[in-house]
C-alpha cells in the first residue's frame, strides 16, 4: 500500500498495482487506453472513481491524466 496526495493536503491509500499504473501515467504526457492491458486499465478506471486520475476524449481516443 502507498499513501498518495491528491488535491493538495487530500492523501488517499493505494496498491501497488495501482502505483504502477500511476507512474505509467506520471511518465508520460498523455496515457493513451490503447496502451494498458485490461488489468491496468480497470485499475486506472479506479483511480478515476477515486479522483487520483482523470480520464478525457480526444480525436486521437481516451486518455487519462493525473488531478492536478
């Protein structure tokens, strides 16, 4: 478990899974769908129920990006 800070003084506990997911996210500008397996994917649609990600539409397809 890890301990993540959202929204300025808002910290929210995480798995590991979903850390990995948050920094496949933080490396890179835009986190396209297309890039995440299914298991990854659900994790990071659990991260956007939780408000750690957002996820958005673009011509290019749907992306997701950290709350900031």
């Amino acid at each position: 478990m890890k301990l993540v800070e959202i929204l300025g003084n808002l910290r929210t506990y995480i798995s590991n899974e979903e850390h990995k997911v948050l920094e496949m996210v933080k490396d890179s500008s835009i986190s396209y769908c297309d890039n995440f397996n299914e298991r990854d994917f659900e994790l990071a649609t659990g991260l956007v129920k939780r408000g750690v990600l957002t996820r958005s539409k673009d011509p290019k397809g749907l992306f997701f990006n950290i709350v900031k």
